[in-house]
C-alpha cells in the first residue's frame, strides 16, 4: 500500500512527468476474498459510494485503471469486469498463465511475469542440478493448478519424473497438511517443487515439523521463496537450503527512507499502520488490547523502524511502483498526444478531461520505460513484462536466522544468451552440504551400462544393463550404447574401444613355426629317398617298381610338403590367390603318379599272362598319358576358380569377439570343394584298383603299399572335412596343413619306406635271385 502511496507522491512531485497534473488513488481491501474484490472493482466503476452496474454515478475525477490484485483468482474475476469496459488493470503479483490469453482479457496486464516463464525456468533449474526424481505440491486454485500443469509438463519434457503431485486444500484449515506431510515423508524424491502461497505453506510447513521430516530440497515458487513468516527459527531445519525462484530486486533507497519515516503518529487514523507496527516490533498497542493482558508486551511509539526494514528487498514494492508508473506515463503520452498525429480515428487524440477507457488502454499497451532500479519495464502482446527472476538460496546468516541469498538469475532477455545464471558455490544445502544432493529414482548407471526402461514404472525408474557385445558407453545414465569402429573392440569394463588385436596362423605363433618346421624338415625326405633312389637306380628293386615314375612321386611329394608353407604368414593376395591352387596341383600329381604306379603294376602282372593283349601298354607311355589327363582335368577346376571367383584376404570380425581374423576367402565355396573333390576321386580310384590288385606276387606287388597309403590318404581328408569346418580363425588354416603334412607323409611312409628299408638295410633282399625265387613261391 505504502509502495502506492510513495510513487503517487513522488510522481506529483515530478516536474516531468504530468506537470500541473496531480494523481489520486483510491484503496479497497480484497481481504483475500473474491467476495469483496468483485465488490470493490464495481465500487470503483460505480464512482466509489454503492453499487450500480454499467453506470458512473457521482462526478469526481476519472478513473484511469486499477492497480492489482495480489491474487489470481481475484485477478481474474476483476479482469473480467474491467475488461468488459476495456478499463487498463496491472498486477504486481498475479500470476496465472491463463491472463495471457487476450482474447479472455483484453485489458490485463502485470509487472511480474506470468507463471508459464517461471514454471519453464523452475523446471530448467531442476534439470541444471541433475535432479531426475522429483515431487510436486500446488494449491487447489488457479495459481496453483495452472502453474502445476504447466510445471509438470516442463518438468517431463526435461526428463525428470513426478514421484507424486499432491493438491494443497486451501478450502480446509489444515490444508490437508498431515495427508501432504505423510506422502513426502515416504516418498524417495529427496526435491520437492511448491507452488503456493506463504501463508497456505505455512500450515503445511507446521505439520512437517510434527511428523519430523526432513532432509528434502524444497524448490519454492515466487510467492513464498522470499517469505518472512518462514524463515523464522522454528522452520530452520526443515527449510534450511530451500532454492527457489523470486521476484526480481534491485536498489530502492528512497522508498527505503521513505518506510523508516512512518510513525503511527503521522496516519493517526490508520488501522494498517497501527498493525502494521504491532507485527513489526511484536508489541500491542494498549487501546487494541486489554490492559489486563500480560502475554504481549505494549507498543510505545518510540521503536525505530531503521533497525528492521533497513535490509528489506522491496520485491514485490518495486512491481507496484512500476504499475503506478505505467499508468502515469500513460496518461503522461495521452495529454501530450501531438494534433493531428494521434493513434485514433482521423489521427486524433483523446481529450483528458473526457477521455474514454480505451484510449488509455492504448498508451498502456506502448509504454517503455526504465524504473528506478534499472529494470526495463514494457509489455508484451499477452500483457506481461519481460521475464526475469532472480534464484535464491535460504541459508543461516550471522544472526542465526534464515535468509534467502540471491545465487543466480533467470533472463529470458539476457544479452549474452545465458538465460539461466547460478552461482552453484554460494548455494548451501541442508546439513552444511555444498555438494548438490542426488534426487533419483534409483543409483546412476555407471560407464559400460544402459539404462533400461522398466514396464510399468515411470522412465526414470530405470535399471541398469550391460552394454551388448561390441558396444559401450562412456557417461554415467547413457540411453543407448556406442557401437565400436570395425577395428576396435571394448575393454573389459565397456567404457572405452582399443583397437582388436589380429590372428592368423603367423610364424611368430608356437603353432604357426611348428607346423613350418615340420614342414621344411618332411620335404627333406622325400629328397632324401630320390638320392637313394638315384643311387641305387640300377638295383632290381628300384628297376621293379617304374624308377622314373618314382621319381617324378618323389619330387611331386616334396612340392607337397613345401606347399604347406604358402598356408602359413600373413595372407598376402598374391598368397590367397596361389596357395590353394599351388596345393591342388602338386596333389593331382602327387596321386595321379600313384594312380598310375597302381595302373602299372596291374597291367605289367597281367601282361606275363600267355596271349595277354595287354603287353603293348606296358611301356611308360601309358604312365605318363595317365597323368597328364588327371593333371589337366584338376588345372581346368583352378583356371575356372581363379577367373572367376579368385580368392581374396579378408577381414574377418564377427567370428571371435575383440578379434581381426585375418584369412585367405577362398571366394567360391564350391570351386574349393570341388578341387578337393577331385583329389578324393582319384585316390578313391587308386585304393579301389590297388585293393583289388592286392594279392599279386610280391615281385611286382606294390599295390598292397599303395592300398594302405590310399586309405591312409583318404581317412586324413575325410577327418579333414568335419573339422575344417568347425575350426575357427587360425586353427581352421592349420587343419589344412596338418591334412596336407599328414596324407604328404602317408605316401611316403607307406610307399618308400619298405623299399629303403630294403635297399639301405637287407641288400641281400635287393638281387634278381632273391625276387626269382619268391615269385616262383608266390605262383
């Protein structure tokens, strides 16, 4: 009221603003019901004395606008009287998001910021200290309702989750505060949002105290985070670092003077300042109370005020002063309307002495000023004024009672962009805390899990799972889990990609130059025996069994052995493209030389048969024709292959986890396995003529070795086949040479062995007598 009466004062006092024109006021009290705000805002329209609707019966000076109310609900139904006459209303602290809406209340407007700004901002708050988890208390009326409409829905868009909304019952007298008290007490949000007045949470702020709750973060709205009759002793453990929003402040000295100058003596027939002075000093005037009365001490009139509201903010004081000022710069552009170039009809102004509602409601809506405490005031097409909020904190000062410390701002119209500003190491939480409180559902999911939403349960009420194979995440509470580049693979704790470590069958690897030493030492072998051969090429033995034709066997089987390496070391292109077929042909000359050693034996024995046709295909020529045919029919499988589908090094990451298999594709599948194929056909067909050819006289028999290297040959590669194909990486290559050394060293141990035996150890074996007499034994 005093902020009112100041800034009329001070603006009849100006010299610049409406020189030679004085502005009156008048004051209802509402006393906070919608009763009397319907009763005062018909008295206003109606001239001041009784009622009478739609009519202005006693000719005093006109009005020019209402300032107020406090209220919303009592804002609203005043907005809508007063705009059926288009009648300029400014609130200093009514809230509600619906005055906004234009077409509702055309005339509506505020110097406080409607509560959709500050819901947006609250939510912003709680989502700048990573609270996730949270509760909501609001009045039943429109101040509340809206702003816990509009709260829950920034709130949820930000990403936090409702623990509960509970309605604050301002239609009972206890607010239906133990119900509130009981809900807060069990829940586990430690944060709790509170859109309300400081009188109705007062009331609730008491049953909290019965019930002994405590340790929650309060998030108070504007219209109690500034309150003194709760940040009294009593309450200091319960709100001690509540953090909420509150109407901007800045300096106002001279109204600051103005309130230490106030003595009843000078109103004395004012009951406001008579109260006014009892709740101050904490007294009772002696003709209020009864003399008898002890339990308050009396008021002298000689306290001093300066002691008491020298530290106060005057927040909700400067937005009526703004009001007033509005107002007054309104009327201020009505009187000095240039001719000719008015905002109305034919360019014309308003006459001051009869103007019209309206035409003031148009100055109203322009108006543009900077306030004595360097604020910009202006409204924007919805009625409000620019959004800005300053963030306090209520700690303990040095006097031992609660104070809100302003730690930050909210600016929507912040210069550099930043619109939400806080100081976080001037915050002090409950217990002394500076270390922001945690208010979750549940424990945040660390680095190397997700978080994954539970049915049924709001989404933050999360559990936590463990990141998929070959995936991580690296900030604690991730949504989904980072896959890792083709050539990286996560640690153990699946937070971080290393780069995969590669296989394949190296010669750094035990396996790897084992299999090569074996290798380099078996195609040593087959050498050797050549130059036994060689050396004793004329002995009966070697002269028995086609001595060219083993040779050519012998060479062709250590080409076999020396083709085991091309498996081993890194898989080159050249390597991927050689190596099989390298392998498929010393193979088709290693067993078409057996085909035909059988095919030999079998035609030179049928041949001693008297008038036996067979005699002219004893010469070497049918040797040679034999494997030449086998040798080109296996050479058309490769030329085929490598045209068509030749293989290629591969990459390969999906076999083993955190794994590069490098391989050798062998490009067509089935052109491998018809290469092979072809190797088990022809020593299919040697074993079958061998086998069959078993029982010839052991001069000319070699079929009965050549029989046991065949099925030798082809029990490795039929083993081969299933274990080649469950092999994985490098083990799979190492099959194949093992397959390859193995079968190398059947042909070997099972064809030449016996002979070398003989030649080296029984010479006497090794005479055309000894292989006479058996012959002749065998027949």
């Amino acid at each position: 009221m005093h902020a009112l009466i100041f800034a009329v004062e001070e603006i009849n006092a100006s010299p610049e603003i409406l020189p030679n024109f004085t502005l009156g006021f008048q004051i209802f009290d509402t006393c906070i019901t919608l009763r009397r705000a319907a009763q005062g805002t018909l008295s206003l329209l109606s001239g001041g004395e009784g009622i009478t609707p739609n009519y202005h019966c006693h000719k005093r000076a006109s009005l020019a606008g209402v300032v107020g109310d406090s209220g919303s609900t009592r804002s609203i139904l005043m907005a809508h009287i007063l705009g059926l006459y288009r009648y300029p209303q400014i609130s200093y602290f009514s809230t509600s998001p619906i005055l906004s809406e234009r077409d509702l209340f055309p005339s509506f407007f505020r110097t406080i910021p409607s509560d959709e700004f500050q819901m947006r901002g609250l939510a912003q708050m709680v989502a700048h200290f990573c609270w996730s988890w949270v509760g909501i208390l609001a009045n039943d009326d429109d101040y509340g309702q809206f702003g816990l409409q509009v709260a829950k829905r920034e709130l949820i868009n930000g990403g936090a989750c409702l623990a509960f909304t509970e309605n604050i019952l301002t239609g009972k007298p206890n607010r239906n505060a133990p119900h509130l008290a009981k809900v807060i007490n069990n829940s586990t949000a430690l944060v709790v949002v509170v859109i309300t007045s400081n009188s109705d949470f007062f009331i609730v702020a008491e049953e909290l105290l019965k019930q002994n709750v405590s340790g929650k973060i309060w998030v108070g709205s504007e219209a109690w985070s500034t309150s003194a009759s709760l940040s009294v002793e009593r309450f200091q453990a319960l709100l001690v670092g509540t953090i909420g929003f509150a109407i901007h402040s800045g300096p106002f000295p001279k109204f600051t003077e103005y309130l230490n100058g106030l003595h009843p003596s000078k109103y004395p027939y004012d009951p406001y300042m008579m109260e006014f002075w009892e709740t101050v000093f904490s007294c009772k005037w002696i003709q209020r109370e009864n003399v008898n009365d002890t339990t308050y001490k009396l008021c002298t009139g000689n306290e001093r005020l300066e002691n008491f509201l020298i530290q106060e903010d005057h927040r909700s004081s400067l937005n009526i002063y703004a009001a007033v000022y509005a107002f007054a710069l309104a009327i201020h552009n009505l009187i000095y309307c240039t001719p000719r170039s008015g905002p109305f009809q034919h360019n014309s102004c308003a006459n001051i002495t009869m103007f019209h509602p309206w035409h003031l409601l148009h100055y109203v809506k322009n108006v543009n000023f900077k306030a004595k405490d360097g604020s910009h005031i202006f409204f924007d097409a919805k009625g409000n004024p620019p959004a800005i909020y300053d963030i306090v904190n209520w700690q303990v000062n040095s006097k031992g009672t609660l104070e809100p410390v302003t730690v930050g701002s909210y600016n929507l119209n912040a210069p550099d962009g930043n619109i939400l500003n806080i100081v976080s190491a001037k915050i002090i939480w409950f217990s002394n805390n500076t270390q922001v409180p945690v208010s979750k559902c549940n424990p945040s999911c660390r680095s190397g899990f997700r978080k994954v939403i539970v049915p049924g349960k709001p989404p933050c009420c999360y559990e936590c799972a463990r990141c998929p194979q070959g995936q991580i995440s690296n900030q604690t509470d991730a949504v989904e889990c980072d896959s890792c580049s083709w050539d990286t693979w996560p640690n153990l704790q699946q937070d971080r990609c290393l780069p995969r470590t590669t296989e394949f069958l190296s010669y750094e690897e035990p396996l790897g130059y084992i299999l090569a030493t074996i290798s380099m030492f078996a195609s040593l072998i087959p050498l050797t025996i050549l130059g036994v051969f060689i050396k004793y090429k004329r002995t009966p033995i070697v002269q028995a069994n086609n001595y060219y034709l083993s040779c050519l066997l012998l060479i062709s089987l250590f080409f076999c052995f020396i083709s085991s390496l091309s498996f081993i070391g890194y898989p080159q292109p050249a390597k991927c493209l050689l190596r099989q077929v390298a392998f498929g042909m010393v193979f088709s000359l290693c067993i078409s030389c057996v085909l035909a050693k059988t095919i030999t034996v079998v035609i030179a024995f049928s041949a001693t048969k008297p008038g036996s046709r067979l005699r002219k295909w004893t010469g070497v020529k049918l040797s040679y024709c034999v494997i030449v045919f086998c040798i080109l029919n296996q050479s058309c499988v490769c030329i085929n292959w490598m045209i068509l589908c030749p293989p290629f090094p591969e990459f390969d990451t999906d076999t083993q986890p955190g794994i590069i298999i490098i391989n050798c594709n062998e490009g067509s599948p089935t052109a491998f396995w018809c290469m092979l194929g072809y190797l088990g056909l022809l020593a299919s067909i040697s074993f079958i003529v061998a086998f069959l050819a078993r029982r010839l006289p052991d001069s000319f028999n070699e079929a009965k070795f050549i029989t046991f290297s065949m099925l030798a040959f082809l029990s490795v590669w039929v083993s081969f086949i299933p274990a080649y194909l469950s092999a994985r990486g490098m083990y799979t290559v190492a099959m194949e040479v093992f397959a390859i050394l193995s079968s190398s060293w059947a042909v070997v141990i099972c064809i030449f062995v016996p002979k070398c035996f003989i030649i080296l150890f029984r010479p006497n074996m090794n005479s055309r007598t000894h292989l006479s007499i058996k012959t002749t034994h065998n027949i």
